[in-house]
C-alpha cells in the first residue's frame, strides 16, 4: 500500500512539470491678426471647421448616381429640384449603350508607317448656340515646370462626398513651390487672417495674399484673386505687381490638409467669402485645350445640384458634379452650374446616368481656347 502510494505521488510530480504551449495573440497596435510674423503657420481656429482644401457648409440633401468618384462614400440617387449628390470612391461610369464613333480618317492626313491614314479629328463650323462671351484674365499662379493645372478632385462647388463646399480651386505642389500673381493689380492683403477676416472664421486661409485687379467684371464689379495657405508671403499690402511677380510660396497654414495653393476669384467685396465665382472661367484655357460650361436641369427645367456629368471622349474621360447648392455663385452672365476645365479639343460625348438608364446623350465638340456651352435637360 506504502508503494503504491508513493507510485502515485510519483505520477502527479510528473504530470505538474508538463510545459503548456500558448499560441501568443497578437494585439493590435492602436492608432498612433496681422500680428503673427509672416510666413510662421496659423493656428486652426477655434471654431474647429472641417479641415478641407477650402470649406463652408456642407448641404442637407444626398442624390446617387450610377457611377463614383475620389473621394467619399456610396450614396444614393434621386433626381428631385432639390436633391444633392455625394460622390464617392473610385469612379467607374457606366458607359452608352451604343459605342461613341466620332473620328474620321482625313484625306491627305498624316499616315503611319504603312501608309495608312491616321484618324484625326475634323472640327465642326463653329456653332453660336455654344459660344460664350468669355472673359479670361487670369494667367495660372503657379508656374510652369510645377503643377500648374486645378485638382479634379475638389473642384469649385463641390463637397467632394463630404467636405465643405469649396469655393476656390486647389493647385497641389510641394512646400515650398512659388506663387506668381495670375495678373497685374495691387496688393490689397498680405499677411495671415488672425486680425482680418477672409473666411467664416479668422485664420482660416492662414497666410494668404489678395490681389486687386486693374479690369472688372463684365457687371462693372471690381476683380479680386485670392491665394491662401501660403507658407511664406514675400509682397506687402499696396504694393503693386506685375503678372507672373512671386507672392510667395506653397504651404499648409490655416485649415488644409497639405501643402497646396488655394485659388479664388471674388467680385465686389474682395473679405466675403460668399462673393466667389468659378475661376476656371476666369484662368485661360491651356493652348489648344478648352472648357466645357452648362446647367444640368430636370425636364421642367429646375436646377440640379450635385447630378452627376461624363464627359468622354477616344481619349479620355472626365467626371463631374453639379454645384452642391445655392450657397454656390454661378458667373453673373453665364447662369452655369458645372464647369470642367482644360479639356483638349475633341469630340466629347456628355452623358448623365442614373440606376444604368441613361437620363441625357449628346456628342459635343470642344472648341479650343474658349468656352463651350451645353444645356442638359434629364429626360
């Protein structure tokens, strides 16, 4: 019994020294007024705004189209008088029912290496019912050699699925890149907004120039252009300056997500931040390129706001939005609510699609070195 006891005891001990294996869990790691010297970073107001390229209030509606767009969330469509549309992620259009056939071999064309002409584009007679009294002015305030052409992401009147409405134009470059003045005009303000106010709340822009210029608008209003987030401001109020003079250089201050210009065109009252326009109808057109400018109405011919465009030709294709509501400036003269700029000239077909229906078709021709306009009216 003595034995068998200690056999026991024996087996226990042996059983306890066994090494238990634990597979180890891996934890997840947690998210990691004027008298400011020029050029120091603004700090963001305290009325904590969205941070956006440029911002103001986002609208109250949502309106879906078939296809999707940088950046945003999925929303849904609804084409009503009043509806907003949200773009989203990534586009992908959804495309005509019938192909697009617009290019046309040209006799005495160039021809490829074996002899066969090379399809080239034949413009049209040039049509009234699309031409614009234009009033370009503006030169690109960045320069050439840098990225001198406006982001197609956050264009004028949009929320890009979700920010403010923009009321300008962002040219995305590197701290640190100069900022030239798109015409002659005196310096109205330089400096940063901590004293004076240019946004919906101070130090908004952070250090920004305003410009005003020698030509008004077609309505006699005065001219102004306005360059935000500037790293550093290199000119002073009153002086005068010539086209193409350095303002300063690309940076972040004030409410923006990176370094990049921030461009307006405000008429009248040069410290509303409601007294925008688009500047794409103010800024030339790059050689040989054009702008294509209309209103997208419903069948009883009531405003959009934010319906969606495609704009395709051989080439390429563009997607755009309507303006997302009435906070929106259209031009004075024009009356538009959509704009896209520096389209080379071609053909186009424009298009609106809503569920897979196609709700608007129309083949356009672009014309180079001015403004082209459409009416869209939803069937």
């Amino acid at each position: 019994m003595l034995r068998k006891s200690i056999c026991l005891i024996v087996l226990f001990v042996l059983a306890g020294c066994q090494s238990t294996s634990v597979t180890p869990t891996t934890v997840a790691a947690l998210p990691t007024p004027l008298t400011n010297p020029i050029g120091a970073a603004t700090a963001v107001p305290t009325a904590n705004p969205i941070a956006s390229r440029t911002a103001t209030q986002p609208p109250t509606a949502t309106f879906t189209p078939t296809f999707t767009m940088t950046p945003s969330l999925t929303p849904t469509l609804t084409f009503t008088p009043t509806m907003t549309y949200t773009p989203s992620d990534t586009p992908t259009a959804t495309l005509s029912p019938t192909p697009l056939t617009i290019s046309s071999a040209t006799p005495g064309a160039n021809v490829d290496a074996n002899g066969t002409p090379i399809p080239t584009w034949t413009p049209p007679p040039a049509d009234p019912s699309t031409q614009l009294a234009d009033h370009y002015h503006f030169y690109r305030p960045i320069g050439e050699g840098d990225v001198n052409y406006v982001a197609r992401t956050y264009p004028y009147g949009s929320t890009a699925g979700g920010l403010q409405i923009h009321l300008g134009v962002d040219l995305e470059n590197p701290t640190g890149t100069n900022i030239i003045a798109a015409a002659d005009g005196v310096v109205y303000y330089a400096g940063d907004d901590t004293g004076t106010q240019f946004g919906p709340t101070n130090t908004y822009y952070g250090n920004l120039v305003v410009i005003q210029h020698a030509f008004n608008a077609p309505d006699g209003k005065p001219v102004f252009s306005l360059y935000g987030h500037m790293q550093r401001v290199d000119v002073q109020t009153g002086q005068v300056v010539k086209k193409g003079d350095s303002l300063g250089i690309v940076g972040s201050t004030g409410v923006a997500f990176g370094p990049h210009l921030h461009f307006e065109v405000r008429l009248g009252d040069a410290n509303s931040f409601h007294s925008t326009r688009n500047p794409e109808l103010w800024i030339f057109p790059f050689r040989k390129f054009g702008t294509l400018v209309g209103r997208v109405t419903d069948a009883s011919g009531t405003v959009l706001f934010n319906a969606p465009i495609q704009v395709k030709s051989v080439d390429i294709a563009r997607y755009a939005y309507t303006y997302a509501d009435t906070t929106v400036n259209p031009d004075d003269v024009f009356g538009e609510n959509f704009v896209i700029g520096d389209l080379p000239a071609n053909y186009y077909e424009v298009s609106v699609n809503d569920g897979g229906r196609t709700r608007f078709r129309k083949t356009i021709y672009i014309y180079p070195d001015r403004s082209t306009w459409i009416d869209i009216k939803l069937q």
